[in-house]
C-alpha cells in the first residue's frame, strides 16, 4: 500500500469534488461517491473469510509500524497520548472534538450488546465482566455499564481518565442497574502482569474501539488483548481498513473538509485492515466470528452497518473455553 494509489478513480473522485465544492454540496458530492462504489449496503452482517492471504508480510508489517517513543512502554505512544490530552476535558460535549464518536456511540453500544448476548446466549449483561481498553472519556464504558456490565475502563491518558471519572459520578442511570464502572489510567501490559500474578483475573469481554490505529507496536498490543479475554470469552473491536477509500473519507475529508475531527487525528499508514487483525488474533487460539463494516451519511451524520468494509468496520473473536477433563 503506498499513497500512491489514491490515483484510484474511487479516491480521486472524492478529492476532484472536495476541492471544489464547499459545505452542503461538497458532503452530498462525498455521499454519491461513495453510493457509485457501492459501499452503502445497510443492516447486513456476515460470517468473515479472512484466508489465502499473505500472513508473513502482515504481521511483518504490524511488528515494525510505529516505533515512537513511549515512557510508560509497550504499546503506548506518547505524542498520540499528548494529542489526545489536549481535547480530553471535551469527551462528553456532542458538538466538540469528539462529535463524530458521539455520533456513531448509539452503532457502538448495540453492536456490542448484540453480540454478547449472542455468544453468551443470555438476554441481559448483568454480572459480565467487562474490559474497554482506550475508553478515554468513557464514551462507551458508561453505557455499557448501564446496561449492567462491571466494567473497567483504561487509558494511558490520565485527563481522559478524570473526566470518565467525573462524568460517571453525576450519572444518577449508574445507582440502581447493577453495573458498576471503574476507571484505571494504566495499559494492557501492566493488566496482563496482575494477571500473571494471579491479582487479576480475565474478563468475559475485552472491547478496544478505534484505538489499535493509534499504538505503538499494534501486533503486541492485538496479542495482549487475546490474553485479558478468559476462555469461553469475546473480542470486540472497531477500527478504520487501511484503503485508498479510507485515505479519502477518513483522513482527507473528515479532517481537512468537512472537519468531523480535529485535524491530524488519523495516519492512513497505522490503519490496520482486517486480514492482519484477524491473522494476528487466530495466532492466540481465538476463533474469528464476525466482520462487518460500517458506513456513515455524512449528510445526516448517521452511521448503520454495512457489508463493505472498506472504511471502519467491527471484528469480533471468542477465545474457546477450557475443556472439561475427566479425573
């Protein structure tokens, strides 16, 4: 993949018609662009086929895609968590920098919902053990809880952290439902070194949303994600597909047309496509379930699924459980 393919008359349509048109037309010119590539198809899931791909060259290309600096280590990225500081008093204002994600919020929550009552065959969350790893402001650990879950959410951003915490204690829908949620400015690593130690144990569900893009080491970082998830447990993810589409819309539109989300948000080189996702997670014995796009209206800023998962999409893997042994 290299910049060089946005010559492709997909992405070259959408950049020809955002230089020229501005506001209104400049959004509905994107949407009938993006319709003309047939990448609206709503409400349709299916099951992922993610073999006969090159594995080798992939996670070759996890391993070394970002080698920044890091003080607290691994998989954490300073300059994206400075970036991310500086908004972070804002997490919860719908029309401030993370306006897009309160956006597709409501697409997030459901999903997630769906496919743990489906694989855990129940019909509430209550008691589930759940793990939102990069919840910043906490976007999606509240809610989550709310509909019963005992979450912990976790950020190396410690100002993501304090406005989750602040956020969640004027929240009256947290008293009387059963969930519980609880906010650790800490990483992956340092979970999984409690769990090796016995002080921690794994969770029901591990759910990292739109944040393996912005890592330091994402093969590492997808692995330690397998770990935290116990036998008989789910992974949920959501990320952006490393497209020359996604060059277009998600980097080149949303940030310097139609400003969805602060400039400089995204790098089109760490977007993460599912192929190497999917390979690096069936690496640690988990079994890949489902694949399904998402697709946003950006005349009414709505988003639904989709069968292309050429922009971002949802993975989700089970970690199978323990078998059972005769004594």
């Amino acid at each position: 993949d290299n910049l060089g393919m946005l010559q492709w008359h997909g992405s070259g349509c959408v950049m020809r018609m955002g230089r020229a048109l501005s506001g209104f037309r400049q959004a509905n010119a994107l949407w009938r662009c993006e319709s003309e590539l047939s990448l609206r198809v709503e409400n349709i899931r299916f099951n992922c086929n993610l073999t006969g791909s090159n594995h080798y060259q992939f996670c070759r290309r996890l391993t070394t895609n970002s080698t920044r600096h890091s003080k607290k280590g691994g998989s954490v990225d300073d300059a994206e968590i400075f970036k991310f500081n500086q908004t972070a008093a804002q997490w919860w204002d719908p029309e401030g920098p993370a306006k897009i994600l309160h956006r597709l919020n409501p697409l997030r929550i459901a999903y997630i919902r769906a496919s743990i009552e489906q694989h855990f065959s129940v019909s509430q969350l209550s008691g589930l053990r759940l793990l939102d790893v990069g919840c910043g402001g906490g976007l999606v650990s509240e809610p989550l809880a709310r509909l019963g879950c005992n979450v912990l959410g976790i950020d190396a951003g410690e100002v993501g952290i304090k406005t989750a915490e602040s956020h969640a204690v004027q929240d009256k829908l947290l008293e009387n439902n059963g969930g519980s949620v609880t906010y650790r400015s800490t990483t992956t690593s340092a979970l999984i070194e409690q769990v090796e130690a016995n002080a921690l144990e794994e969770f029901d569900v591990v759910c990292a949303l739109e944040i393996v893009e912005h890592v330091n080491e994402p093969e590492k970082f997808i692995r330690e994600l397998t770990a935290l998830v116990r036998p008989g447990g789910l992974l949920v993810m959501s990320t952006l597909n490393r497209t020359p589409l996604s060059y277009g819309l998600a980097v080149f539109a949303a940030e310097s047309l139609l400003n969805l989300v602060p400039k400089g948000t995204h790098e089109w080189s760490r977007f993460i496509q599912p192929e190497e996702l999917a390979y690096v997670v069936e690496s640690q014995g988990l079994e890949s379930s489902e694949l399904v796009g998402i697709a946003l209206n950006p005349l009414t800023l709505r988003f639904s699924l989709s069968k292309n998962c050429s922009m971002n999409y949802f993975y989700v893997a089970a970690k199978p459980a323990r078998k059972v042994t005769d004594s």
